[in-house]
C-alpha cells in the first residue's frame, strides 16, 4: 500500500519554489516530478486518527543547485 507524498518546497538559497510528488511503501520510494530523495522516520496520527508517514526531504534546488533539506 503506498502512500502519496506531496511536497512543495522553498529553496534556502534562491527561493525558487520546488514542487514533486514521492509514493512511499514497503520500503519503496519512486520519485515523480522533481527528484527529491526522502528517507521516513516514522509515523504520525494526524487528527482524523489517519497516519502519516515522516520523514527527512533532500533535493538539489533546480536553479542554483543548492542542497536543501526538510522536514515533514
Ligand atoms: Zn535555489
């Protein structure tokens, strides 16, 4: 069962917005749109009681190629 991950982004450096979506699952990431690279670090129940997966979000800003790094 995969879950969807929307990511959208603001680059550190040039403020160049970053938008991509991951699917994440038994142990399983695929990129779409922007490569962002997403390792999880665990689950949280959101108020609706549904759980969401966390993690660590990297990408390389498109723009000026700086590494930015995110928590969701
Ligand atoms: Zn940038």
């Amino acid at each position: 069962m995969a879950e969807k991950i929307r990511l959208k982004v603001k680059c550190h450096a040039c403020g160049n917005i970053m938008e991509g979506s991951a699917k994440y699952g038994k142990g399983q990431y695929v990129p779409e749109g922007l490569d962002f690279k997403f390792v999880a670090t665990g689950r949280h129940v959101d108020q609706a009681g549904k759980a969401k997966v966390r993690g660590d979000v990297e990408i390389t800003c498109p723009h000026c190629e700086t590494r930015n790094r995110y928590e969701i």
